[in-house]
C-alpha cells in the first residue's frame, strides 16, 4: 500500500510541482491552506506533511501546532518547507516539532530521499511504540492476575469492566453529548486505564475480601481503603514514568469508581459532576459485572436483573445520563457475558506467559 503524503503550500505551481515529483511513489494529497491541510488530514489520516512556512491566514507554525493537538494527526512526522534559508527559522521550525526543514527551490532527488528517510523512521517507531504497548498491556494483565490470587472474582472483573468501559464510552463518544471534554483519545485512555481501578485490593486483607457473609462496620471500612491505596500506587508509577499518561486515568478510576452521584460515596463524598467523567462511567459498568458474576456471598444475577439494579441507582448511586445510555445498549452488555469473555481472558493470559 502506498504511504500518504499531503503536501500544504498556498502556491498552487508548487503544489502542482511537487505533486507531480511525488506521484509515482506516493499518495499524494494537496492543500492550498493551513485550514484546509487540518481537515484532509483529518479525513485521509497521511503518514506525512510537507509544510509550507510562509502561508497567509494560518502559516505554517499555527498550523503544525493545530496538528500536534490532534491525537490522530500528532504523530504524523512534518517537513517544513521554505525559501528563508536562516538559522531562526530553522530552529523554530525544528522547535514546533517538525522532523526535518527543506529549503526552496526543492531538489527533487533531496526531497525523495528526506521523505523516505523519515517515513522509516515514523513506521519503526510506530512498530516500537506497539510492542511497547503490548508489553504495558501484558503488565495489566499481570497485576489483574496477582489480584486475582486474593480474590478470585477480581481478576477476571478488571478485564472485563476495561470491555464494558469500551462499549459505553464508545457509545458516549458517538452521541458528542460531553463535547471536546470527551474524545477518542481519552476513550482509549480509558480503555487501558480501567484494568487498574481495583488495583488497591492488592493492600486488602485475604479476611476481609474472602469473608463469606457480611462485613461489620470496622471491616468494611478497610475495605474502602482499596479506592485510595490504588491511588497512591499509581500516582507513584505515574511518576516514575510520566510518559504514560493513561495512568492518570488509572489513577482517576482507582480512587473515585465508589463515589456516588447523591454525594453519599466514598472515599472524598464527591456528587454530580465533581466526580470525573470516567468515573461516573465506571460506577455503572462496575456494579453491572459485579452483579452478572458469582460473589462468594452470593450466586450470579440474571442480566436483567443486573440491568435493574443499575436503573434503580439511577440519580442516586449513577450519573442518571449515563444511566439511560446504558439502558439503551444494555443488549449488547448482555452479550458480553462472562462466558464469551473468557477467550479474551485467555487470549491475555497467554500473552503475559509469553
């Protein structure tokens, strides 16, 4: 397949000339504005930009920095292209987060080569970037394993609210209704975060977590330490490694999925829209799996009656929102049973022994 190039200049003649120097080995896509450049790139998805600096309007370093923020254009590696042959620019250009920096007139055999120099780069790193993301993803399945050694319904519970967490979020994402606040980055984000919100159990007591019967007031008051024992876990691992931004998700599900939209939750009683997005989020995907599975204390609930326990906390214990999206996709919750997620389960397993 063919890499995409779009190239963005205000001169249509170098538009048509580069173009046609490009054409027999790329993709090539044109745009005679900053403006426009932002929505073919958006649209088309290019493994990469040639960049006019001097454009009206939106020059070249406004429009770089407007593709840095978009999370699906951010990673695309920039060329900027120029007739000013001087340090200062160069260095800015350089500093904007462009790869490289071709000055005018281009040189086409300069030109071929600076592109096919930095789309190896790109792919390679892309390729790196994935093994590190599995190898983090192997991590997440490790911690849900050790979890799991302490109480064997958590496990398997963090994989699957992370499933859950993707199938509502997604349908959040598709309705706009939380605008730039909510996008498919930080689904994503979440998606990773999810497996790490029951991570503070690792600090729990065996007794408290495997006791058969009820809690007494004194040992369920431990047991709600888990929210801020993870918490703190993650915020440390974060900081070690700030990179990972995903973590801070992690850190959000870890500490606020008990929170309570009347206010009465814990572990700070936050209500309504003081507790994070995702959180509200994972209060209802949480309580959803924790009903449709087996507990020591008591046998699995029918998916509707899971269905009903979630509707009743509807205002009270859930984001009422959040709620209705759920019921109105609460078939496909349906067809996520624990059953069919256990390939998933198994698919995981087999890649962290691996």
């Amino acid at each position: 397949m063919m890499k995409r190039i779009l190239v963005v200049d205000d001169s249509l003649t170098t538009l048509k000339q580069i173009g046609a120097q490009l054409a027999n080995s790329y993709d090539v896509l044109l745009a005679g504005s900053g403006a426009l450049a932002l929505q073919i790139g958006a649209q088309e998805k290019p493994d990469l930009v040639l960049l006019d600096v001097e454009m009206p309007v939106m020059d070249g370093f406004e429009t770089i920095a407007e593709l840095k923020r978009n999370p699906f254009l951010g990673h695309v590696p920039v060329i900027f292209l120029t007739g000013h042959n001087d340090t200062a620019t160069e260095i800015r250009a350089l500093e904007s987060g462009a790869m490289d920096f071709i000055t005018k007139p281009l040189n086409r055999d300069i030109l071929l080569h600076r592109i096919e120099l930095h789309l190896r780069y790109s792919t390679y790193q892309n390729h790196l970037e994935s093994i590190i993301r599995d190898l983090e993803d192997s991590i997440v399945v490790s911690f849900a394993e050790l979890i799991g050694y302490k109480d064997e319904m958590t496990g398997g519970h963090m994989l699957r609210t992370s499933k859950y967490v993707e199938l509502l979020g997604r349908r959040l994402l598709e309705m706009g209704w939380f605008g730039s606040d909510f996008s498919e980055s930080d689904l994503n984000m979440m998606v990773r975060a999810a497996p790490f919100h029951d991570i503070g159990k690792i600090g729990i007591s065996d007794v408290f977590l495997l006791k058969p019967g009820p809690l007494s007031a004194e040992e369920y008051e431990e047991v709600k330490k888990h929210t801020t024992i993870g918490a703190r876990v993650l915020k440390a691992i974060h900081d070690r490694t700030p990179a990972q931004t995903y973590l801070e998700y992690a850190q959000l599900f870890a500490e606020g999925h008990h929170e309570r939209y009347d206010g009465t939750g814990y572990p700070h009683g936050l209500g309504g829209e003081e507790i994070p997005l995702c959180c509200r989020l994972m209060s209802v995907v949480n309580v959803y799996d924790a009903c449709v599975t087996p507990r020591i204390y008591r046998p699995a609930l029918t998916h509707e009656e899971a269905r009903r326990a979630v509707l009743a906390g509807r205002g009270t214990e859930f984001d009422p929102f959040i709620v209705d999206v759920f019921d109105s996709i609460y078939e496909k919750f349906a067809k996520l049973t624990v059953v069919k997620m256990q390939p998933l389960l198994q698919k995981l397993e087999r890649n962290f022994v691996s």
